[in-house]
C-alpha cells in the first residue's frame, strides 16, 4: 500500500489552487456612522449621572447596530447619543454653577 501524501503536500497544493488565491471582499460598505463614544465617555464625568448614562447607551447602542449591519439604525442612535451627551454637560455645568454660586454666597470668609 502507498502511503498518504505528506500534510504540508496537500495544504501547498490546496493553498495554490486558483480558487485559494481569488479574495473573496465583500462589496463597499458605508462607512461608519459617528456614535460619539469619547463625547458619552467625556459626559460622564459631568454630575447628571442618570442622563450620562443614557448617552454611554446610546453610544454602544450604535455602534452595535453598525456592526449588525443596520447603517440606519446606528446613525440614529448615533444622533441620540450626541444630543443626550451634550444636554448632560449642560445640565452638569448648570449644576456646578449653581453649586459654586450657592457655596460663596453663603460661606462667609
């Protein structure tokens, strides 16, 4: 009996077979849409923690959408992200003007 071909023969015939070397590259997707990640991650350092939170949500939200393939879907959750993250700096920076306004004006030096 003769024995079986060598591994490395087989995979070196089958890795240069013309069918090995077409790439199969699937066709242009659109490119990502923003999801504003660093602006939720950047919001959540702003005291509005129930509002920040939201928008980290969105953000991955978004960006699994994309990776699902629904371009639409992470460019609206995308869009939510950006406007819950700026209402939640907003809303912190009105929260330590009120507090700083509030603590001089009633602590006497």
């Amino acid at each position: 009996m003769s024995e079986p071909a060598a591994n490395s023969d087989l995979k070196r015939a089958w890795h240069g077979s013309p069918e090995s070397s077409v790439r199969h590259e699937p066709p242009q997707a659109e490119p990502m849409p923003k999801n504003y990640l660093v602006l939720s991650i950047f919001s959540c350092f702003c005291p509005a923690y129930p509002i920040n939170i939201v928008a980290f949500v969105f953000s991955i939200m978004a960006l699994n959408s994309y990776t699902r393939g629904d371009i639409e879907g992470s460019r609206r959750l995308g869009r939510n992200a950006l406007w819950v993250a700026v209402a939640s700096i907003v809303i912190g920076l009105l929260i330590i003007g009120i507090y700083c306004a509030v603590h001089f004006t009633t602590h006497a030096i």
